[in-house]
C-alpha cells in the first residue's frame, strides 16, 4: 500500500485549507487579524483544512497500491 503519498496528500490538503484563511485577513483585517481577532481567524483557518481534507478524502478514502493523485 502506498501510505506515504496519501499522507501527503492530506497535508497537503490541510495546509492548502488553512491558507485560504489568509485571504480573510485582506477582506476583513479589522475583525480576522493577529490581535484580538486571532480566535477568529484560527477557527476559519482550521474550517478550510476541515473541508479540504474532507475533500481529499472523498476522492481517496484509503491509500491503494497507486501513489494517490486527486481525480480530475
């Protein structure tokens, strides 16, 4: 079984999904920043990651005898 490329792909996923949460930073800085609104921005942060991987794992539930590469 290939573990290695799937858990990269998770990983990745989630980083991906994190770092959407960057862009709110740029449409709302006053509510999402560094400061007073870092409970905020985690938790949005943390949201994309969950919908990314929950993605990902949609499209590869269990790693197989293939490196696991998203379906087009």
């Amino acid at each position: 079984m290939e573990w290695k490329p799937w858990l990269k792909g998770i990983i990745g996923a989630a980083i991906g999904g994190a770092a959407n949460g960057v862009t709110v930073l740029i449409v709302a800085p006053d509510a999402f920043n560094f400061g007073e609104g870092l409970g905020k921005l985690e938790a949005v942060m943390a949201a994309g990651a969950l919908v990314s991987v929950s993605m990902y794992l949609k499209q590869s539930p269990l790693p197989g005898d293939e490196p696991c590469l998203p379906k087009s």
